[in-house]
C-alpha cells in the first residue's frame, strides 16, 4: 500500500520524538575531541540527508531518518537547540523534545542562561559545513 506525504511525515514525526533523545544520551556519554567530532559527522550526514530532493527525505528509509535523528541530536547539543517537524530538543533544557511556543524559534531558555553566547562557535561550524558541502558539490 503506497503511503501519502502526510503519513510518512508523521511516521518520521513519531520515528524523531524517541531516537533523538537516545541519541542526545548518547552524545552526553562522550567528550572532548571526540564529542567535537561526532557532532561534527553526525552535523554532515544530516545535511546530506536533508539535501536530498524532499520525496527523497520522505522515502529514504530508516538509514535516512537515523542520519536526520543523529543530526537534530548533534544541533540540540549547542546553544539555542534545534527545531523540525514541530519539536524542539535542546540538550540542557528538552532532551526529550517540546512543542515550541510560536514566538520560540530557538531554546528561549538557553537564552535566558546565556547559552547562546555559543552562537558564534554554531555559525563557524554551519560555515564550515556548508564550505565544504559546496566543494562535494563542486566534485559532481
Ligand atoms: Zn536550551
């Protein structure tokens, strides 16, 4: 039976409100150079796989939807948390996900503890990702 968009995204809605926070606790067990370093890959293979053609994303299985989770796990480990499909995680303040206030497009309070003076490392980071998926790009 062929399944429409709506089912699949809530499918994948429901597949991202338990693997994030397993992989958040995951990340939480690792530190130093190799947390930097897996939130790093874990940061890449979420942009390939949301890179994708969006009935791609859809239909990519469950190797895709772990990359997407891996991903959102390693953005909910920096200032400000990460948002998609209607969840928020943020490691320190909603492991588990939220639903965001409307007004709230980042972690409200990892700005209230100043977290967010964080931002400026996240940016160099999303820069850096984006650099080189524009030399991968490039590459084809
Ligand atoms: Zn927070």
């Amino acid at each position: 039976m062929e399944r429409s968009d709506e089912t699949r995204t809530m499918i994948i809605q429901a597949t991202l409100t338990v693997a994030v926070p397993l992989w958040i606790a995951r990340l939480s067990d690792i530190s130093g150079e190799d947390r930097d370093h897996t939130i790093w890959q874990w940061s890449r293979d979420l942009s390939d796989a949301l890179s994708s053609p969006r009935g791609a994303f859809l239909t990519g299985g469950p190797s895709t939807v772990n990359a997407t989770a891996r991903g959102l796990a390693a953005l909910a480990c920096r200032g400000g948390g990460v948002q998609f499909l209607g969840t928020l995680w943020c490691s320190d303040h909603c492991p588990d996900g939220r639903e965001p206030e409307p007004w709230e497009a980042l972690c409200a309070l990892c700005g209230a503890d100043g977290r967010l003076l964080d931002k400026d490392r996240y940016i160099r980071m999303a820069r850096e990702i984006l650099a080189e998926t524009n030399r991968e790009v490039g590459r084809v």
